[in-house]
C-alpha cells in the first residue's frame, strides 16, 4: 500500500525523525514504481546487463544516506524524492555502461524540478504492447510495439511523459504536475489527450486498447 503524502501515517513521520525501520518500510512501500520507472526509462543496450532492483537498491543505500537532508527541506513529496534518487542512479549507470555513447543516444532531461532520464520510447512501446494478450504471440506483440512507437515518437515529449508517469508510474496527476512544473488541471488535460492519442490510433487492436485502458494500475486521485 502506498504512503498517502497528502495524510502521512506514523511511518513516514517516524522515518524523517530517524527512525531507520520506519525508513525501511516507507521505502519497501515505493519499491514497486521506482523499479517500474527505472525500466521505462533504462536505455535498452544496457537491459540484460542492468537490473532495475540493483539500481533501486543503492537509491535506497542513498536515500537513507541523506535522509536528515531531505527532512529539513521537504521541498518535493517523498516519494518524487527517492523518484529523483532512483533516476540520479540509473543515469550514473548508463554514463558507467554507455561512456560517450550517451551523447548519440538517450539523454538526460530536467523536468521541473526532478531530473530523470529520459523517457525511452521503445520501453513505453513495449509495455503498452505487453498488454496484449490475444494467442497470436509475440510476433503480433512485436508488431505493435512497432506500430506504438511510431506513435509514440510523433507525440510531444510532455504527453509522453504524461501517459507513462500516469498510466506505469501511478502518479496522481498533482504528482505528474509537480514532475512535469505544470498545473494539475494541466497535467489532467495533457493525459487524457494522449490517451486519446493511442487510442484513436489503436481503435482497430481492441486487445491492446482494453489493455491500455485498464485501471489497475493507476493510484487513485486523492
């Protein structure tokens, strides 16, 4: 169950007081969409090479690190902090992995005010696609992906954005419009826009559409 930042429980008070436990069990709450983020946005020449639990893991090592830091501050809810964390290690890792490739391929990008690196496109594709469950197998699943990425990389880069920190990091959209420095009613608008994007686009793989337009990933609004 996830920490509600709006109506924080004892644990999350606890754990910014110190308490290492109370730490730890606030962590292991968010552990689920840190790892779902760091796959969306590993670059695919490292994936097989880098599991996204080891990079989660020394966001943790971090986190607990600087833990009294974050506690004065408070400047952005927790969880977009160890969000920032988390993508501040897996950038670390792709520099590691890749070296002066990152300069060709997949980069880093700040998005008011938590950096992250960029989104891939062909990750997104590829769990959108993952959503298909018709017995025609992974050649199908292949073909759209292809297809969904075509979409993808012809969608403006906050509407990408929107649709993966909604729809696969389970954002509430005050969360997207905190990582994205847009308004809430903005951060809603931009969202069912390019769920409407695919969808349309889509309208004739209704397995993939109802996949898609699933709710059980998504955190409820507050």
């Amino acid at each position: 169950m996830h920490i509600d930042e709006t109506n924080p429980d004892d644990r999350l008070q606890r754990a910014l007081q110190g308490d290492q436990a109370a730490f730890a069990e606030v962590f292991e709450s968010y552990r689920g969409r840190l790892q779902r983020m760091i796959a969306l946005r590993m670059d695919p020449r490292v994936q097989g090479r880098l599991d996204p639990s080891d990079v989660v893991q020394e966001a943790y090592v971090e986190a607990a690190r600087c833990l009294s830091r974050y506690a004065e501050q408070q400047n952005v809810p927790f969880y977009l902090w160890l969000r920032l964390l988390a993508g501040q290690r897996l950038a670390k890792a792709h520099r590691e992995h890749l070296g002066a490739a990152m300069r060709t391929a997949q980069r880093e990008v700040s998005i008011a005010p938590v950096a992250v690196p960029d989104l891939s496109t062909f990750n997104l594709a590829s769990h959108l696609a993952g959503s298909f469950t018709s017995a025609s197998g992974h050649v199908m699943r292949d073909e759209l992906r292809t297809k969904v990425q075509e979409i993808l990389d012809q969608m403006a880069p906050h509407d990408r954005e929107v649709l993966a920190l909604r729809h696969f990091e389970e954002m509430t959209s005050r969360e997207a419009a905190i990582v994205l420095g847009i308004t809430e009613a903005a951060a809603k608008s931009r969202y069912r826009r390019a769920l409407s994007r695919i969808t349309e686009a889509l309208e004739q793989t209704p397995d993939l559409l109802s996949g898609l337009l699933s709710t059980r990933n998504e955190k409820p609004e507050p």
